[in-house]
C-alpha cells in the first residue's frame, strides 16, 4: 500500500482502463492528510487484488470485513474512477451546502472578538476607508469617541497630509485631496453656514480652521469626521483683512489649540481652545514697523510654537511665539523677478516658494532660508519640460500646504495646472484635475489649506 500523489493517480487511472474487472478488485481506504488533489479532501490507498494468487472467498471475505468497518470503499462494476471536479462546481458545491454553517460560525468569531484588536486593525487602515466602516454600526461609529482607539491612532505613523480646496467656481463647498491615492472628496460639512463664504484659513493636527470672507467669525473642524465648533466672537472689533495661523497646545489634537489672527495696524488676538475665549496679550512691540503690509496668500508657517508670517514693507518675516507671547521681525530681502510667493516649512527648514519670470519664461522656483545670513538660496526648480508651456502667458500660481508636501495650482487663460511638490524627495508629480460632483469642466483652486487626515481630532 501507498499513499497517491497526483502523477500516481493519474499513472494509474491509465492502468486501470486497460484492465479487466475479472482480473482485479479496486479497493480504496481513505488516510486523513492535509494535502489532498480529490474533493473529499482525503488521500486515498488503493489496492489491487490479483484474483489469479489466491481463492475468491479469501478476497471476498476481506471485502466484506472491509466494508462493515467502513475502511474500504469499493468501486462498482460500471462506475469509472472518482474524477476531479473543476473548481467552480467544487465552490459550488462547498457554498450551498456550508453556507448556514459558515455564517454561524462568523457570528460566533465575530462575538468574541477582542475590542481592543478591533480598534488596533481600524487605526491601521487607509484614511478613505473611513468614510464606509463609520457607517457599519453604531459600535464602530463610537470608535472615534474612545480613549484606547485614540492611542492607537497616535501609534500609526502619519501619512501624507491631504489638502482642503475651494474651487473658484464652487465656493460654498470645498473639496479634499489625497495625494497618496491621488484621488478627490467631495465632504459635506453641514454645520458650516450656507447663507456666506467660509474659506480655509489655516489647518493644525487635523483640524482646519475656517473664516467667514467678512472676517467675522471663526470656525474650526475636522473635515473627516465633521467634529465642529464655531469660536465665540472676537473681544476686538476689527473688520479688515487677517492673517491667521494655528498651532497645537502638544504633539496630539486632544490637548487642545491656538489660533492667532492679526491684521496690517498691529491689532492682534489669541484664541485657546481649552478656555474657549479670545484674550488680547498684549501691543505690538515698537521694534517692529507698521503698517505690517502683510502678504496675504501666504499662509502662517508653524514650527515649534511660533508662527511665521511674510511681510512686504520692508521685505522680510514678522514672527510670534505663541508660548511666550514674543514677537520678531527679520529683514529678509526677496529674489528679484518674485511673484505670487508665499512661504512653507519642511524638518525645521523655512522653505520660500515662488514664480520666478524674466523676459517671456516662467518658472516656478523653490529657495531655503539660511540662518547664518538670512538670505534665500535656491535648491529646486519645477522641471525645464514643464515650464515651457507657461512661456508668454501671464500665469498666477496658489500655493497649498506648507509643510513637507505642497500643491500648486498655476493657471492662465489657456491653462489650468495642478502639481506636488515633495520638499523632502524633490519630486514634482501632475495632480488629476478637481471636477465638480456631476460636473465635467476641471475647476482652479481659489484657496486652501493642508491637514494631516486624523480621526479623533476634536475641535
């Protein structure tokens, strides 16, 4: 006896069809193993028994003691041997017969599943996966509101920051980019008001803060899980224009945030979150000239608790420490044939980002701030094949994002370009165009902001 491997079987399936059933008895025993080529899963013994050797009531003797353990089967006369089924009709088959089964025993599994390994493997998958498992029960849903998934999510490394847009043609609603996927979200935030224009402002540990195009009132969200509040009105009564920055109280969203807003004449405010109110600390020291002629499409950089702002009279940064309530001016002085620049930061770096045109060429420039000379130096440029077609067009470029990873949106009157821009890798990569929901002309990106994607930031 021997156990059949598949060239066995088959060696022996032609054996068997040029012999006669006078000459020979096929006996098959069935041995447990977990390799098996037949559809009942086992590996079977086959015996030939030569009739010609011995007498026929030995062999039919053996036959019966087999057949009354059950540790033989015997072929019929007019049966051919066992073929192997194709692997549909085996599925098939296994799917009629277990299914009642099979969902018995998820039910059972699912039961008992440990929590705490539940909220460990949710923390784990892909940011847009959220968007579907938030809605598969109430249980999963309370995830975002625990402790332990809290300090899971903490654990996972952060991925690529997404970017929050508004379209120029679609103001009263924004869209998200996630750049690993290069892929759009088209989220509804229902508590932002619809009645006027809410624009992203400036963003901080998941969470981006919105401001009404009045100037009048604050908002702060979580664009994935809709976490909302709308900040108490401010003590200073100031309508004009603002800059904005946004900084967290410690590495995670749960210990709270500040936002700073200050305008051209020096006026400025200070919100936390943990007190939820405004406070005034204080004038403007005198070392510093105003008016502030601040740029306003460059977004607040924040690095280590202080918030850096570009000004334009003189040329240089205005920076505010929002630990110690400090401000700084520094007199940097901007490459020559600038426009539309604005600022970013990368691993500790400030990073100037800008169109740099002379003559008929355009191309858009990246420099790093050197801390010895406060000067600029360039280190990047977008690729020579790609400038070419901003040459003799009058381009206007907006820069979003302003830590590691930016997105550019440079258009024309007959272009209209989204790009990244990895400060760290150097890489350059297209950006498929944002369309409207059921829309399909390519929209430009008026403004926005980018955020790290985190589910238990809480405004």
């Amino acid at each position: 006896m021997f156990s059949i491997t598949k060239d066995i079987y088959l060696f022996f399936l032609k054996k068997i069809s040029s012999l006669r059933l006078s000459d020979c008895l096929i006996l098959v025993q069935p041995v447990p193993s977990s390799r098996s080529y037949f559809p009942s899963e086992l590996i079977y013994r086959w015996c030939f028994l030569n009739l010609d050797d011995g007498s026929a009531d030995d062999y039919c003797s053996l036959v019966m003691a087999a057949g009354k353990s059950g540790s033989f089967k015997m072929l019929e006369p007019c049966k051919p041997p066992p073929s192997k089924k194709p692997r549909k009709e085996r599925n098939r088959g296994k799917s009629l017969g277990t299914t009642s089964s099979t969902e018995v025993m998820q039910q059972e599994i699912w039961k008992e599943f440990p929590e705490d390994l539940f909220e460990a493997v949710i923390a784990r998958l892909p940011i847009t996966t959220f968007f579907r498992f938030r809605s598969v029960c109430r249980k999963w849903n309370s995830f975002l509101d625990s402790q332990s998934f809290s300090q899971h999510c903490a654990q996972v490394p952060q991925s690529n920051p997404w970017f929050y847009t508004i379209a120029h043609e679609n103001v009263n609603s924004g869209a998200m980019y996630d750049p690993s996927l290069k892929k759009w979200h088209h989220p509804t935030i229902s508590y932002l008001p619809t009645k006027t224009i809410v624009l992203p402002v400036a963003s901080a540990g998941g969470l981006v803060c919105f401001l009404d195009i009045g100037h009048r009132n604050f908002y702060v969200c979580n664009p994935l899980t809709q976490s909302f509040r709308e900040l108490p009105p401010r003590s200073v009564k100031v309508w004009s224009r603002v800059a904005v920055g946004m900084t967290l109280n410690s590495n995670a969203a749960s210990g709270g945030y500040k936002i700073l807003w200050v305008c051209c004449d020096g006026e400025h405010e200070v919100y936390d979150s943990l007190k939820n109110s405004w406070t005034r600390p204080g004038s403007m020291p005198s070392c510093i000239k105003l008016p502030l002629s601040l740029n306003f499409r460059s977004q607040a950089v924040s690095l280590g608790g202080t918030l850096y702002f570009m000004r334009s009279d003189p040329e240089g940064i205005v920076s505010y420490n929002m630990v110690t309530g400090v401000w700084k001016q520094s007199i940097i002085p901007a490459p020559h044939h600038l426009s539309d620049h604005t600022l970013a930061q990368c691993e500790g770096r400030i990073i100037l980002v800008g169109l740099l045109t002379k003559n008929a060429a355009t191309c858009v420039c990246i420099w790093e701030l050197q801390k010895m000379t406060l000067l600029w130096k360039e280190v990047d440029r977008m690729p020579n094949i790609w400038c070419l077609d901003f040459y003799g067009k009058h381009v206007r470029m907006t820069c979003l994002g302003n830590s590691g990873l930016l997105m550019l949106s440079l258009r024309s009157r007959q272009m209209n370009r989204l790009v990244t821009y990895n400060v760290v890798s150097r890489e350059w990569l297209k950006v498929p165009g944002c369309l409207v929901p059921r829309g399909r002309k390519r929209q430009w990106i008026a403004c926005g902001t980018a955020f790290n994607p985190c589910l238990t930031a809480t405004a």
